[in-house]
C-alpha cells in the first residue's frame, strides 16, 4: 500500500465557505445548531478554571485528560459529548494512502455500519471489498453481472450478510458476502441473483426500460428502496422476493432516496425537477401522494443523506450547492417552487455559468446552503460526518474538481479541502469510529485519508 501526500487546505471556521440560506430563512437552524452543539461540545465543568469563570472553547485535549483525572465533572469518564469535543480536534485529512489503483472510473465508496468493511464500486464492473481491519486487504472481489454503463450504487445489508448493486437497468442483484468464495463472478463462481423492479415476472421484458442511480437496504434488511430513471421510486420486499410498490414520485429522473429514519416509514427523494419531497408510506394508501415538497435548488439533485432523525436532511445539487432542509418547512403543493432550468446549459459537459451561481430560489425553502464544491458530469455525493465521533457537526462532499470539502455544518465555514485525486470524486464516506476517510475518484484510485 503505497503513502502518498499532497496539499490540504485547512480553513479557520471563519473563512471559505458560504452559507446562503440561513439569511433567507434561518429560524430553523437554531434548534439543529442546538442540538449538534450538545452533542459535541464538552461538559461545562471541564472549561471552568475559577468560581463563574470559564475558559474559551476549544479545550486542548491535556487539559480535558487532566480534569477527568481531576473528576471535574464528578463522573470519571468522557461522555460522547465530550469525546466528540476531543475527536472535532482531529479530521481525516492527512495523507492519503493509496489502497487500490483500478484502471477504471471508482463511482462508489462506503464504509460498512461498523466500520470493518469498505466497499468500492467501478465502472467496469468490479466491486470490492475490502477488510479494514485487515490492513485493507481484499475480501471479496465481486465481477458484477449485465451490467449496463456502471455500476451506480451498492449497499450492504445491516447483517452485512448480503450486498446489492444496481447498474442501468431494472435489475438489482444481490450476493452473498459472507461466503468463503473471494472471486465472485456472477454465475460462474457465485449465483448473483436478479431482483426485478420493473414488475414483470417473465424474461421477455425489455431489460433496459430504466435504469437504477440509488439503491439502499432499509435498517430491519427486509427491504430496499430504489430511484429510477422513469421519474419513480421502488420499494421491494426482500422476505417475499416481489416489488412491494411503485410510486411515481417525480417529473424526471429520481437520482437519489433513502430512509428518514430507522422506522423505515418515510422517504426522502430527489429528482432533475429540482424538487426534494418527502413520503410517508403509511399514508401512501390514502393519499397517494407525497407527504410535502422541498423546493429551493435551481438545478437537479444528485444526492439526499438524511439526519437519521426524521427531520433534517442534506441534498446535493448541480446548481452546486448543497442544502440543508428542515421538513417540518416542506409545501404541500407546487405552485410557485419550480423554476425554469437554464435550457442551454447541461451539467454533464458543461461548466456552470459564472452568472448563475448566486441566483437564488424566490420561494427557497431551505435552512443553509453551503457553497464551494462543484457538481459536474456525475452524480456527486454528500453526507453527515458521523455521530459518533463528530457529533454530525460537518457536512462533506465530493467535487468535480477533484477535492474532498468539508463544511462546518452550523457556521457553513469550510473547514478543509482534501487535495490529492487527478480526476472527479464522485463517492466519500467517513468512517463511523476513527478518523479516517474513504474516498473513489475517475482516476481509478480508493485513498484513505487519516488523522491529522
């Protein structure tokens, strides 16, 4: 594994990013401010240096040692506050180390739940998994079955038991991960068993009606939820192998979905028709329709990560923002939020026009927005820093200009820039205990970036 290391721009909180939204409509952000605050600031008492007096934030991480040997607090320990305290101290953004060099565009790339493993998804149809804590080492090389264009997501069931991938087509395929065969090659090695989204139970349909950008297991494992090319959304239930539902969710392509919470009941979704919306499936019977809609980016939507809370989410978009929701905002129809496109410009080839980027949305229904990054040529995503060592306190974000931002998710400052791949990041993913972070780039290289 070879180490490498080129520039990381580290920013102060009070500089390089933009945060747009909360200007325009920044009542909601208070209370999420709130919450990422408690959950990564550290006790009151370990900053108190005299009787009423306190001292100024950041604490140094000696010092927090030092008073939970003091028993400052009166508890001995570190709660998960103050852990994420000290851990904000210490980004992802060293190195990076290169753990594999594909002759292929590298389009996803996903820590496992637990953080042991680390799949990676390329266009010529290789899928990889490696064991992280296993020096990186391959575990299961998967060659991926009628593919069409690329691969465009995977996911690992919650038991990581299971993978599915998904291409431009109707089918999604699952595999077994925990079999002891490290080359599988759909049908030669391994069965990779089709799941049908389109409906149809006979071979005769047209296997490229859609194609699939999203795919992801639900928290139970019994489901999964899909995004498609026709303007709809997919659920299929796994424990009885059939298309669950169709709902046709949107005026183009749905790039992206996923679960707002682990409940699994809501839905959050994002099309080309500039619109986010959000689904309640309980409802789905009465009202077949959506529960509300997001309006506010200019251009279409490349990818959604939800809070996990059920009322915060992030989406990226190719008016190159990312913006931040609160869906407690959300219209209940679309009169006055779809804005006309700029006709003359598409993202998959073109730069955006330098007089477009401070356009703002008249009805923006957003909470922040973040600016800095670009999204060009592929669907490009975002997420939350995790939880557990961050206190979801960042936003972080691929970029068609090569580089990893990370935005302070409350100041919108940007708080680093990872400088190191030749071609476009399409995929990063933050490990969900270390300080570390895998990113996939079109130049074919899987770098992991480390503790600073």
């Amino acid at each position: 594994m070879s180490r490498l290391r080129k520039s990381v721009r580290q920013c102060g909180l009070d500089g390089g990013g933009i945060i747009g939204g909360m200007a325009a409509s920044g009542e909601g952000l208070p209370e999420i401010a709130v919450v990422t605050k408690l959950r990564s600031q550290p006790h009151k008492l370990f900053s108190r240096v005299a009787p009423g007096k306190f001292e100024k934030l950041p604490l140094s991480p000696v010092k927090m040692l030092a008073r939970r040997e003091g028993n400052y607090t009166g508890r001995s320990r570190f709660t998960a506050s103050d852990r994420c305290h000290l851990s904000n101290r210490y980004l992802p953004v060293n190195g990076p180390s290169v753990i594999d060099r594909m002759d292929s565009c590298a389009y996803v790339s996903q820590f496992s739940a637990d953080g042991t493993l680390f799949v990676a998804g390329f266009q010529d149809s290789d899928i990889k998994i490696y064991s992280v804590e296993n020096d990186w080492k391959v575990k299961k090389n998967i060659r991926a079955r009628s593919l069409r264009w690329t691969i465009t997501d995977t996911s690992l069931s919650p038991d990581q038991r299971f993978l599915v991938y998904s291409s431009m087509s109707p089918i999604v395929h699952i595999v077994d991960t925990g079999s002891t065969m490290t080359e599988s090659v759909a049908n030669v090695t391994e069965i990779h068993e089709g799941l049908d989204f389109s409906g149809h139970d006979d071979d005769d349909h047209d296997d490229y009606s859609f194609g699939i950008f999203s795919v992801k297991f639900s928290t139970d494992g019994r489901e999964l939820v899909a995004a498609s090319s026709d303007d709809s959304i997919y659920v299929y239930d796994l424990a009885v192998n059939k298309l669950n539902v169709r709902i046709p969710a949107h005026r183009s392509d749905v790039n992206t979905v996923c679960f707002a919470d682990e409940a699994g009941h809501v839905l959050y979704s994002g099309s080309d028709d500039h619109l986010c919306k959000v689904w309640d499936r309980r409802c789905l019977g009465t009202r077949g329709k959506e529960s509300g809609i997001l309006a506010g980016h200019l251009e279409g939507i490349t990818f959604i990560d939800s809070h996990g809370d059920g009322k915060y989410f992030i989406s990226n978009g190719k008016d190159q923002t990312i913006k931040l929701w609160d869906i407690r905002k959300m219209s209940s129809n679309t009169r006055g939020v779809v804005m006309p496109r700029h006709v003359e410009w598409d993202y998959r080839w073109m730069e955006y026009p330098s007089h477009l980027r401070n356009r703002k949305h008249p009805n923006d229904l957003s909470i922040a927005t973040y600016r800095g990054h670009r999204v060009l040529r592929t669907l490009i995503r975002c997420y939350f820093s995790p939880s557990y060592s961050t206190g979801q306190k960042y936003i972080y974000t691929g970029s068609a200009d090569a580089h990893i931002y990370i935005y302070d998710m409350v100041s919108g400052a940007e708080v680093a820039r990872l400088k190191f791949h030749d071609q476009i990041v399409r995929d990063c993913s933050w490990h969900p205990f270390s300080p570390m972070l895998g990113s996939s780039s079109w130049d074919g290289v899987i770098a992991n970036w480390e503790l600073s």
